[in-house]
DNA sequence: CATGAATGAGTCTTCATTCAT
DNA sequence: GATGAATGAAGACTCATTCAT
C-alpha cells in the first residue's frame, strides 16, 4: 500500500528543509569549498546518494541557502520598516533582531560571509547576493536618511553608515561562530547603535 | 658568468617574495580551499612545479600568509602603543592605519577573515591564530583601558570594545575586497571611531 | 470484488510483455549500458521500484530480449526451410521477412547489433548469442548450398554468402532506426537477393 | 635542465596519438557508455589522471575518433574519385581498401558502428556524423551514377546501392571483430561487387 | 634551478538495487 | 502488488604532489 503523492510530498518537504538547516551549519562553518557532500550528509543523517534526491548538486545546495539568508535579512528589514515607530526605533529593534542571529550562531549572516568569502562561487549565487544586496542597502540607507532627517541619526552620509553597520554584523558573525580563542563578550545592540547616535 | 651564492640567494628570496604577494591576493580572494596550486603559480608568473621550492605544500604557504598578517597587526598595534599623545590618540592613529590596510585592499586583513572562515583550517595555523589573537587583542584591551581611565573612552567593557573593533575591522575587508554591487563609500576613520566617543 | 489468480496471473503477463515491448525500443536505440532503469520504467508507464517484481536486474531484461531475438530469427528460417518451393524461393522469402522485420524497424534486429556491439555483455547472454548463432548460421548454409545444388545460387562458398547477407541485415537495422540523415531509400528484396543470383 | 617548448610539445603529440590509437580499440569493442576511463589508461600503458591531461572528458576521446574515422573515410573515397580508371575501377578499389580496413580490424569503421548504435552520443558528434556522412553519401552516389552512365553498374537507383553498401560494410565490420562463434570467412571484395554487376 | 608531465588519492556524481510503507 | 525514497558501490573528474629531464 503505497503512500500517496501527497505523503510523498511533504515527506520531502520535511527531509529537504533538515538537509538544508543540516547544510546551513556545516557550510556556515567551512565554506563552499571545503565542505565535502559527506559532511552534508552526515551532518543531515542520511545516506551519501540520498542528497541528490533533493538537490542536483553541492552547488545548488549552498546556492538554496544565500537565497534563504538574503530574504530573511530583507524580510527582516523590511518587518521592521512597516512597524510602529520612530525611524530611530525601527533602526532599533532591527540592530537588535539581527545581532540575536548572530549571537544565537543561526548561522544565517555566517552564510552570507561564506558566500562573499569566496570569488569561486556559482555565479548564479554571485548575482542572486548583487541583487539582493542591492536591495537590502538602498532600504537600510532610506531608513537611515528618515533618522537624520528626524534629528534622531547623525548627520554622517548614510551610504557609509549602512555600510559600516552590515560589515560590522558580518565581522560579528565571523567571529562569533568560529574559532573565538578570546572570551570577548557579544556586544550589547546599544553600544553598536553608538555608530548612529547624533 | 655565473652568478655568486649571494645573488643567488638575493634571487631567491625575491622570488619568495613575489610569491606570497601574489599568493596573498589570490587566498584573499578565494579562500584555502578553492585556491589552486596552478592559480598560485599563475599568478606569480612562475612555473608550476617551482612553487615546491619555495614551500613544502600549499597550506605552508597559507600559514605563513596567516602568520605575516597577525604579526603585522601586532607590529601596528605595539608601534603606536609606544608612540607618543594620549591614549585617545594612539587608538585614532591605530585605527586610521588599519583602516587604511582595509580600504587599499592589502589583503592582509582578508587573510585573517579567510582563516577565520573555515574550520578546514591546518592545526598549527588554527593555533597561531589564536595565539597571536589573544596577544593582539590583550593589548588592545590595555590601551582602551588606557583611554578609560583618562576619561577619553566611554565606559563600556573594554573587551566589547575591542571585540567590536575587531569585528567591524574584517567586516569592512569582507567587502571592499570581493564583489561589492553596492557604491557604498568607506566609512571614515572618525566614523568608525564614534563607537568609542565618551 | 477482487480478482481471480487467473487475472492476476493474466494481468502480470501483458505487464511484462508490455515492458518487454518498451524495454526492446529503448535498448535497441541506446544499448545495454547507456540504458538506466528509470529509462525501462518510463518507457513502459509503470513505477520504478515495479521493473524488479518483473525481473531479477536490468541484464536479464536484455538478455530475454536476446534470446527472443535470437528465437525470432531461427524461427523466421525454420518456416520458411520447411515451407514449400525451391530453395531460392525458401531464401527470397525468408530475406523479405528479415528486411520487412529491419524496415519495420521491429528492433528486434536491432537488438542483435546492440548486443553484438558490446564486450562488456553479460557471459549468459553471451554464450546464448554464440549458441544460437551457430545454429542460426548453419540452417543458412544449408540453405545456400541446396541452392547451389539446384543451380539457383551462385557459386561462391555458401558460408561467404551467408556472413554476408547476415551482415548486411545487421547493418541496415543499424542505419534504419538510429539517425540517419540521407534520405537513402531501404533497399528491395531484390537488390540484395543480387548477391545470390548466378 | 627542463625541454624545450618544442619537445614537450611533440612528446605530447605522440602520447596523444598512442592514447587515440589504444582508445579506438577499447571503443571499438566496448561503446562510449561501457568504456571506463581505467580501461583507456590501461590499454595507453599510461596512469588513469594522465588522460585527462590530453583530453577533457572521456566523450571527447571518443568525437575525437569518431571525426577521425568519419575523415578517413572521406579520404579514401575521395583519393580513388580522383585517381585514373573507370568509375567502375575507382569503386572497385574503394571496396577493396574499405574491406581491407574492415577485416584488418582497423577498428576505424567500428567507430562509426560504436557512433551510430546509442543515441546517448554527445549532440557534436551526432552533428558532425550527421554532416559527414552526408557528404560521404553524396559522392558515393555520384561515383556509382557515374558508373551507371558507362553501363558499368546496374541500373537500381544510386542512394538505393549506396546506402547498401554502407550498410554492408558497417555489418561487416560488426561481425568481425566481436565475438564471431562462426569461423565465415570474411567476404571477397568481388562477392561484394555483385551488388552492382549489371 | 626550472619545467610541465605523470601519478593517484580524494571527491563528486550517477544509478542499480533494496526496502519501508 | 505498487511506489518512490534510501543506500552505497562504481566510475568520472580534480588537483596536490612528485619526478624525469
């Protein structure tokens, strides 16, 4: 008595989705290159071939997972700039949201690094981080510009800000994750949100 | 007319050199693992066998990629740490010029950030890494201490501190270097410094 | 209102013949080692896991095609040698058959080529091949040589005539089914039965 | 004291053509699909990663063959076209030196046999056999319509004889390298000629 | 020294076969 | 019986390292 289609389906919805949370850690901590489809496997719990059900190639396994990253980051912009409140406080719960990712390893940001990390990327995945990218500084700086022009930002050009806010979230991930000898503490969001404060 | 044991000896180091120069390019911007012996090679100029002259294997010369970078930031540090003003200055002139590193896009720091950027790392550059990271950041701690106590530093744990400023530091490498879709200007060195204003 | 091991049983025939039916098409365009299972599977319509409740692997498919083949071929002989007229009439018959069986592109001759065309064919198969051969070619000679008798046929040793005519079908079922860009018409019975003609 | 450009150059050249060599007759007996690239090294003499220092990929030894074999054949219909004697002279020599190809085992006419019998062959070389074979096919007719003009070949549409013929040759050269349980002698090339007897 | 050919271990990928449902 | 997910052995391909010249 064969499951039916629909079983079948979302069998594989759910085996994909442990692959990929599977995946996300052990890419996040090796890099495209250095990761082997063993690790992936193993790290899923399933068989070597098995990955191939899901996914044609280590490639698109790691490509699957930039794209989930960016539209979490935009997403997560994006929530906040439709939210309650003062640009000032929107800026705010967006710093603290996505310092909790890094400082929780969710190893989201980490998959952003891995794939900036490396000019041997797939160059679908190159595009797909441009684009995105793109996107996700143009809505930080207008978010930004509505502080200043509330008087609630510094006056400082708020492409540099934005940017410097993104390296220093992808710095912290970097080393928040990896081989961390020094017992630095996680930076608290205000001492970040210093970098804004007129 | 052959050459005397100096010149050769001039030569080869020259060689050694120009090597890791263009090793350290080539790592910054792939990585250990995707880095080729052959890109290597290439991009020194050299031929493809003469690489094992100069280095036993691949990763030797990533090591000491990795080794040159720590002791150059330590070297940085320590210098402005025995130079004259104000804590509060050695601190500015200290960030002006690892800024400066990042922003001419030496591949120093990006050296460090791909050694941090994967666990596939060989031992004994793992250890290094630490090692020379506590030391460096040790030292970091003192002079904001330093600045603290003169009243020149908010006073905020300097551990975050410094945790902070490393981070942003190799956040910015991560993208000056590699593909940077965004026009985003490089933050000001004062901008940067704003997280430490009292 | 469930079936009676009698339609059970019926049904599992046509299944398999309808397999087999597919698996001949399918093989004899691609061989034995290009062709994959899902190919069988799809081919025939039915699942994939059901070919192996149909038989053991994917060489004893080939290897019933084979031999049904090969049975197919000496029967075609057979009828005709024991059927009525001359000799030449037995091979001008059975020689239309044959080319109908190639113009047709049955396949059936087709999967001879296959199955000649590979070293790497299973030994069972193998020795079914060699077995049947022989036998096939000797009813041929025979053939041949009472024609000879009769003065119907040219005199050239009946198994050089026979190599010949055998080789010659093979090659038209090779240049019949696979891609053929001449519009080169299929010979007649006739034109090839010149090879027999005193 | 390294070679010379020069040297390595021609060494290369003559490794290549000892892999060609070896290649064509594990293809010959084999197929693309069934042929490992082991089997290519062992039967070159040569180790397993080195082939790919000379070709990349295993379906590019083969189009190369199968281009090679597709040129010798132009070639030695086109020398007779153009050397002395009737059409019927010039076929009669072109029968005996492809005959001669097929049971020296030359393996070249196997090629095209290997070529044409999976459909799993990469698109280039299905083009160029398509386009070759074209070609073949043409001045094949003109040589044989050519010698229905002097009364020398009977009067049976040319693309009719030619397309036999070929299709002669290529069943030939099947049975005669691969496994032939029957001891029939190889065709004489005037058996063959019949075929165009007036 | 310098060169690039040669080797083969390590990975990726495919796919025949098995198996739980 | 029927289905397609799961397994893992086999084979293609890459590339660090060695070596003859």
């Amino acid at each position: 008595m064969p499951r039916t289609p629909q079983q079948y389906q979302q069998l594989k919805e759910e085996r994909r989705s442990a692959l990929l949370k599977a995946a996300r850690e052990v890419f996040a901590r090796r890099g495209l290159a250095a990761t082997k489809m063993t690790d992936l496997a193993a790290a899923a719990g399933i068989s070597y071939g098995l990955v191939y059900h899901y996914f044609p190639d280590k490639e698109s396994v790691f490509a699957t997972l930039v794209e989930e990253a960016i539209q979490d980051g935009i997403r997560l912009l994006t929530a906040e700039r439709q939210g309650p409140g003062t640009p000032w406080e929107q800026l705010q719960r967006f710093c603290a949201q996505i310092l909790e990712h890094v400082r929780e390893e969710t190893s989201i940001p980490l998959i952003l690094v891995q794939a900036r990390a490396s000019e041997s990327i797939p160059a679908p995945v190159q595009r797909a981080l441009e684009r995105y990218t793109t996107q996700f500084f143009q809505q930080l700086v207008e978010l930004i510009e509505a502080g200043q022009s509330a008087g609630q930002i510094v006056k400082i050009p708020a492409a540099e800000l934005a940017r410097l806010l993104l390296s220093t979230v992808q710095g912290l991930a970097l080393t928040q994750v990896l081989p961390r000898p020094d017992d630095a503490p996680f930076p608290a969001t205000d001492t970040v949100l210093r970098l804004f404060r007129p």
